[in-house]
C-alpha cells in the first residue's frame, strides 16, 4: 500500500501545474512521472491536459525505507499524514551509531510498516534530546514533511514544555535571551556572545519548596535550550545532571514536551494533543 492524493482541477490546466499547487516539487513530479504514478479520472497518464473538475490523483513512490522497528511506539493521535506520538525518556528521536535500528523514527516505520504501507519512510519534524520525554511530531512520509516545510509560517507550529527548576522561584513570569553554541567538551551548550539567537519564555505554575513547576514556550529550537537558559537563571532542572541539577528521585532531567499544536497543510485543520503533567512530578513538589 501507498500514500494517494488526489487533486481537482480548478480550471483548464496541466496536470503537471495541478499538482504544483497542491504542493508538488518539480522532482517528485518528474519522479512519478517515470514511475507511473499519476492518474486522471482513473486513468494512467503523463503531463496531459486536464480539464475543469477533473480528478488528478498520484501515489508516493516506493523508496528505500527506514528500518522498521518492533519496539513500543504510544501513538497519541494518528492524523492523515501526521503522527503524535509520546516519546520516553531515554529513546533517542533518530538513529545514531549506538542505536541504529531502535530510535523513535525506526518505530515510527514500525507503526506505518503494520497499517500495511510499503517502505515507509517517515520524518520526524520537532526532535526531542534522548533524554527529554514528550510529544513529537512526525510526518508519515517525505511529501508530508516538504510541504510542511514550505508553509513554516502558514503551520504555526507552537511547543509547550513542562520542567521542574530547582531551588525557589519568586518571580511568577520571565523571559530568558542568552545566545548559545557548542562547548569545548562538544557535549555541553554555554552561553556565548557568539552564539545563536536562543529565547525562551517561561511562566510558573506551580512553586514548592525546593523546585518549581514551569511551563516554557520555546521562541526558538536551540539545542538543550531550557535546560542551559534556567541553569544560567540559578535554577538548573531536577535529573539534569549534565547542567548540575539535583538528581532528586529522577534518573534524567525532568522535561517534558507537554503541548504540541500546528496547522495540517493538506487540510487547513488545526492539530493538537496534550499530556497530563507525570505523577512522579508531582509528588517531588
């Protein structure tokens, strides 16, 4: 099985300009094309004319696939061409020399490999840290990610974050501006003059004695973004040892991608998904 879109046409036109408007690149164009993969009112064809309310349609091409894993994948909503899934701690997003069959991205392809899909080949769109646990989003297939990448502005992707700093906040409200690049170690992120733009907006929902539940909104993707920004404000995260915060009764820092939302390019529709705050948190407040 493969992915299918179909198109009409809006006018006397090509079907070549009748799927570039729905998206479609001059080289998955050419693509299918030699493949044989497009049809008018079920009819195999080429770049023919196309007439008013006509029905353009096309299938992906099969391409060398991720290898799909067996391992434990939480779909939290499964939306046409989109997946939220809730990734665990310790699972990295895509594979790496330690783990090169068993990332989230190899059980993402599982998922899609078991629906019945052919060579799934999927994308993940908003990476977590391997030790950062949460909501992802993932793009079922390369034209899906393309074309969320083409509308960055129209998607208004927004991500949300719960975390626990440590020590005791008065400040209900903050706004963190610290440029941040590589350390010498190549592990670590420090502030820089000469780094990266990196703000992150922070609100406290919850203030206990000797850490405080936040919720940060991310107003740009920096690695280790809030993890460096509130170790810098005195407040390093619970579990984070990596940026000296207290290990607690955590075996890694203590953030979570809480709320994920965007807008389907296909479709217009506004997709979100939440997740409730971990009760192990809550009993560390």
């Amino acid at each position: 099985m493969r992915f299918s879109f179909e198109y009409p046409a809006s006018s006397d036109s090509t079907v070549k300009r009748v799927l570039a408007r729905g998206g479609v690149s001059h080289r998955l164009f050419s693509r299918l094309k030699a493949a044989g993969l497009i049809w008018v009112d079920g009819h195999r064809a080429g770049n023919v004319e196309v007439r008013a309310g006509q029905i353009v349609r096309f299938e992906l091409p099969s391409d060398e696939g991720v290898t799909p894993s067996a391992g434990a994948i939480e779909v939290v909503r499964d939306v046409g061409n989109w997946l939220l899934v809730n990734k665990p701690a310790g699972l990295t997003s895509v594979p790496g020399p330690h783990n090169p069959a068993d990332s989230l991205l190899n059980r993402a392809a599982g998922y899609l490999q078991r629906q019945g899909y052919d060579s799934p080949h999927p994308a993940i769109i908003t990476r977590l840290d391997r030790d950062t646990s949460g909501l992802v989003l993932i793009a079922k297939h390369g034209f899906a990610q393309g074309l969320l990448d083409q509308n960055q502005a129209a998607a208004q992707l927004d991500k949300r974050y719960y975390a626990l700093a440590g020590g005791v906040m008065t400040e209900r409200w903050g706004r963190v501006v610290l440029p941040l690049g590589a350390g010498a170690d190549g592990i670590h992120q420090v502030v820089r003059a000469d780094g990266k733009d990196a703000r992150t907006d922070y609100r406290v929902l919850q203030a206990g004695t000797h850490a405080a539940l936040l919720e940060c909104h991310l107003l740009t993707g920096r690695t280790h973004q809030i993890r460096v920004h509130m170790a810098q404000c005195g407040h390093p995260l619970l579990g984070d040892a990596l940026y000296g915060g207290n290990l607690q009764q955590l075996q890694t820092q203590a953030l979570m991608a809480s709320q994920l939302s965007f807008t389907d390019p296909f479709t217009g529709e506004r997709i979100s998904a939440e997740l409730p705050l971990p009760a192990a948190w809550q009993e560390l407040l």
